[in-house]
C-alpha cells in the first residue's frame, strides 16, 4: 500500500506540475494588469528567496529539508559484503577440494581392475584357449558396455565426423594388434612373464619419441630404463614357462602400444576420454571379427565351444566372458581417466 501511494503521490505531483505551467502560460485578463501598476515593484529572485527553486521547478518540502549525512556517518554505513552483492559463491564440491584423492583412487582401481582382468583372462585359457575370440568378446562387451551407457546419457554420445574417424582408426588398428597379440602371449606363457615382457614398453616408447618423433630424450632417463631392459633379459633366460609364441607376441604386443601413442598425439581432440575410448573399442572390434573367425572359426566350430561346456558348464563359459570383457571394458575406460587426472 506504501509503494501504491508513493505512486499515486508521484503521479498527482507531475499532473499538479502540468496545470501549474498551464496556468502560467495562459494570458492575464486586463483588470490584473490594470490593478498591478500601482504595486510595488518585485525584487527579482534572490538565492534565499529561491532556496526551493532548482531550474524553475518548485522541491517538495519533504525532500527540501531531508538532512544530509555527513562524511563520518557515511563511512560507518555499513555495507553489504561483496559475496551477498554478487551472489553467494557455490561452497568447493569434494572432487575439487582434493584431487590428489581422485587422483589415487583411480590409479588404485587402474591397478585393481587389472589384476582382476588378467587372473580371470587366465583361468579361461586354462580351458579355452582361443585368444583370438577371447579377445573379440573383450571389445564386444565393452561396445555394448557402451551403446547402453550413450543410451542413458552416462555420458552423452560425442558426435563423431569422417575427418575424426579418420585420425582414429591408425589408433584402434595399433590398439587391436596389440590387444590380440597380449593375449596370444597370456594364453602362451604364465601371465607374470608376460607382464615382464611388457615391462619393456616404457623402452620402446623412449625409443620410438627419439627416432620416430624426432623428440631428444635426455639421458638421465635412458639410465633409469637400463635395469628395465637387464631385467626384462634375466627373466626371459631363466623362466621355465618360456616359448617364442608367447615371447614375440609380447614383444609385437609392446611395439604395437607404442605406436597407438604415436598416433594417440597426433589424434588429440576435444572429446573426453570416455567418448574416445567408445569409439576406439567399436573400431577394434570391427578389425577382430576377422581373424578370429579366419585363425579359430572352425575350431570353435568342431570342438572349442564343446569342450569348455564340458569342462565347467554353459552358466559359468558365459558369465567368464563376460566378467572378463567387462573388466577390461573397465580397467582401460579407467586408465583413460587416470591419464586426464594427472594432465
């Protein structure tokens, strides 16, 4: 009602200033003039006599003698922080406040997820040893994995051109090799001289940054790769689970990393990793459909199927290979992460 009056009041004071100017402009009948030449001449207006007077227009009283506040009183108004004025600032979420935490929980579940991948890879080459399949349903499940995580919006589907087709599929062609050929040598030899082999990748990346890239890599870290590649040698020349099978496809399996790297920074874009890594593992699939049904087709046909139903039963053939695709769909969607954290 306050506000309303203020309003009304504000409209009354123009529309009263509106007929006083009219009344002003209008012409004095003759009898006004005719009696005003015996009054006494008017001084003409003064800075006292026009203390209301601001451009001919008449103050209000009410605002004519509102005190204004000195400087002292003007100094202790107080005033609204800048925070209210600008809005309160969002208090930091978790991940924000500490991400050396994030940090490490994915480096932890990196490794953890890993270690679950390779035992359970493991134990089903004990009883079905086709690497070559094994290795299509790994990317098989994670493709899935992935329609249905886009169909959710977990994340929301990146969209994807030629021209970006293009620069990833050297990555998913060096990703497939060296996935195929890992566990051709999991299959081959134990899983520990395996992993010894690939110890050797840091090497060939080295490698590969000062002769491919042209990149001089100081020497202080060629030094530190040396007791790496003495004992990559010591075990190979004492591992009783020792073939060639298994000792070249780690080897080509390191080679074939070290170039998906190559290719991974001149493909940088900026979709995120989990995006990336999507349309990597739909690319790869795609280049391991072949050689599995060319290399171990008919065998499965004939008896590999067969006997891995009979040895531990249809329910359990299923649900290892599908654990395990999940579990690589998962340790290496993690990696990606791990990699954007530390960046």
């Amino acid at each position: 009602m306050s506000a309303l009056g203020a309003l009304s009041g504000g409209a009354a004071g123009v529309a009263g200033l509106l007929s006083l100017r009219r009344r002003a402009a209008a012409p004095p009948p003759p009898s006004a003039l005719a009696s005003s030449s015996h009054l006494p001449p008017l001084k003409c207006a003064a800075v006292p006599d026009a203390g209301h007077l601001v451009w001919g227009r008449q103050l209000r009283p009410a605002l004519a003698l509102l005190p204004f506040p000195s400087q002292a009183a003007r100094k202790q108004t107080p005033r609204p922080p800048a925070a209210a004025s600008a809005g309160e600032a969002k208090p930091a979420g978790f991940l924000s406040k500490y991400p050396a935490l994030v940090t490490g929980f994915f480096f932890f579940m990196w490794y953890f997820l890993n270690v679950i991948f390779n035992i359970l890879n493991k134990k089903i080459y004990n009883y079905f040893p086709y690497p070559y399949f094994v290795s299509a349903i790994h990317l098989l499940v994670g493709v899935v994995y992935c329609l249905i995580s886009w169909s959710l919006g977990l994340p929301k589907r990146a969209p994807v051109n030629a021209n970006l087709l293009k620069l990833l599929f050297p990555v998913a062609l060096c990703h497939a090799l060296g996935h195929v050929t890992s566990n051709v040598s999991f299959a081959a030899v134990a899983v520990s001289f395996a992993h010894t082999i690939k110890a050797l990748e840091p090497f060939f990346n080295a490698a590969a940054t000062q002769f491919i890239l042209g990149q001089q890599v100081p020497l202080s870290l060629w030094l530190s790769l040396a007791p790496v590649v003495i004992g990559v040698s010591m075990a190979s020349l004492t591992e009783l689970s020792f073939n060639w099978t298994g000792f070249i496809n780690a080897m080509i399996s390191n080679i074939s990393f070290t170039y998906r790297s190559i290719y991974s920074k001149k493909a940088m874009t900026d979709m995120d990793s989990t995006n990336v890594y999507a349309y990597i593992s739909i690319i790869s699939l795609i280049v391991c459909i072949p050689p599995a049904l060319m290399f171990e087709g008919p065998k499965l046909m004939q008896h590999g199927f067969n006997d891995a139903i009979a040895k531990v039963g249809l329910q359990k053939f299923v649900t290892d290979l599908f654990l395990v695709g999940l579990f690589y769909h998962l340790y290496n969607q993690v990696t990606g992460s791990s990699i954007s954290c530390k960046s």
